[in-house]
C-alpha cells in the first residue's frame, strides 16, 4: 500500500510542518490582557477571552470599550474627533487605541507567546 | 480511447452524485476538534477514485460540481469558493503526484488534503486580509496528513477491489 516515495513525501510534510509550528510560535504574539488607563492612572484590567463591555465615565467623560472575540476596540466616547472610536479593533501586544481627549488609553498586553497547540 | 458522449456525461452525472452525497454524510458526522477547517474530506474518496479509474478530466468534473453543488446545497457561497480553491489545487496537486507514477494512491491522496487545506487557508487569508490566518497552517498541515493517509487508505482499499472490467475507459 505504501510506497518508499510515500514515506519521503511524509518525512518532508512532517518537517515543514514542524518547522511550520515552530516559526509560528516563535512570531506572533497575541495579546491576553487588555489594560486601559486614564491620563496615566490604571483604571483596570481585562482578560481579552471573555467578551464584555466596559463603560468608564469618570471625569465628566464617557468612553465604552467592547471586548469582543478575542479583540477590543473603543465602541463609543463623548470627545470630539471620535479618532478612538474610527480605530480598528486590536489583538496583539503593543497594539493600542488613544482617545486623547478623555486620556484614556487601551493596550494589549500579556506577553504570553501564541501557542498553537493550546489554542 | 473512444466513447460515447453520452456514456461520459452519465459516468460524471453519477459520480458527481456519489461524491455530493459523501459531502453529505461528512456533514452528518458529529465531530469537533474545535478548530474550524479540519475535516475527513470523504468527498474526496470519489474524486480521488475517478481520477485513477477514469482521468484527470473526469475527475475534475466531478469535482466542480461536487463543490457547486454543496455550496449551493449546504455551505453557501463563500463556504464554495473556500472549497472551490482547496478542491482545484488538491486535485492539480493529486494529478501531478499521480503523472510521476512513484507515490501510491495513498501519498497522493495526503498531498491532495494537505494543498487542499492549504489553498483554502490561503483564499481565506486573502478575503479576510489577515496573514495572521496562516498560524492556523501547521494545524491544518498535521490533520490534512492525518486526514489524507486515512482516505489513502480506504481509497486503496476501495480501488483494489474494483473488478478490472469496470476499470477500462
């Protein structure tokens, strides 16, 4: 059933495959935590796996955060521009969303490798 | 190699058929690995089949309208170009691995799933402008191995008990 070239092509597949694997977990990093903090103070931190929505209206100002699937992304704010509010969500560490008029900042952090396995 | 056109197309017709209801049947099973994309592809049994029985021609064939059809009957019509993609590449891939005469039928049919989960990966990560789909690909590397070598081998089995008088062109 199985020829000599069978088990070659095999041997090949597995070795991208692993290689494959291991430029993937060593590359990208997604994101586990979601820390938002205004002008500076933490305000609070957030697991990026459970979606919810986070309202903070602290110094006369209004901002709502929404965790959704695995990303975050700034749904609605009382400041003028909207900068924040137009921002694609984000997932990855680094990545962050400003909304300087009310100071608030959100960023991804965890630096957590992304693991194929576990996920 | 002289047959009826009419011979050709109920052949296509009823493996066609066959490989749609296979789609079918893979739909029924209740398996979930929790990641999305990994499946048996027992669809592919058929085509697989039709490609060493018959040709590429026929094959290919079967396999558009397999995938047309599906799509219109179960996936809808993003699930068929996703499918589209994979299933043309998987079967270009199959049909050279075949051409070389060195790999069986059971190589051929795990190179198949592996570019078929491949192709689609890729069509995917095009649709949704995200290159970071492709960290799915070492996942989706291992279980179209798994996947294609399981196939092989009923594929094989399948094939070595076809009557020889059913396998003329």
């Amino acid at each position: 059933m199985f020829k000599k070239a069978d088990i070659f092509l095999l041997l090949i597949l597995l070795v991208v495959g692993m290689l494959a694997t291991y430029l993937v977990s060593s590359a990208d990093d997604l994101g586990t935590h979601v820390k938002i903090s205004i002008a500076g103070e933490v305000y609070g931190t957030y697991s990026l796996g459970e979606d919810r929505t986070i309202t903070i209206s602290k110094h006369e100002n209004y901002n709502e955060i929404v965790i959704k699937n695995g990303k975050v992304f700034m749904s609605d704010a009382d400041c003028p521009n909207k900068v924040c509010v137009k921002h694609s969500p984000i997932d990855s560490t680094g990545e962050s969303i400003v909304c300087l008029p009310n100071k608030v900042l959100i960023e991804i952090v965890g630096g957590e490798k992304y693991d194929a396995v576990s996920s | 190699m002289t047959q009826s056109p009419a011979k050709k197309v109920s052949q296509v017709a009823l493996l066609a058929t066959l490989a749609l209801i296979f789609s079918y049947v893979e739909m029924l099973i209740p398996y979930s690995v929790g990641i999305p994309g990994i499946k048996l592809g027992i669809a592919n049994i058929v085509v697989l089949i039709a490609l060493y029985t018959y040709d590429f021609k026929t094959a290919f064939s079967v396999n558009i309208i397999r995938i047309l059809m599906a799509g219109l009957l179960f996936n809808g019509f993003f699930g068929a170009i996703y499918a589209l993609s994979g299933g043309i590449l998987s079967l270009l891939v199959m049909y050279l691995l075949k051409k070389t005469d060195k790999f069986s039928i059971v190589g051929v049919s795990m190179c198949g799933a592996v570019f078929h989960n491949l192709g689609q990966l890729t069509v995917a990560a095009m649709i949704v402008q995200s290159p970071k789909l492709f960290l799915y690909f070492p996942v989706l590397l291992f279980s179209g191995i798994i996947t294609g070598i399981l196939m092989g081998i009923i594929c094989h089995t399948i094939y070595s008990h076809i009557p020889s008088r059913y396998l003329t062109r």
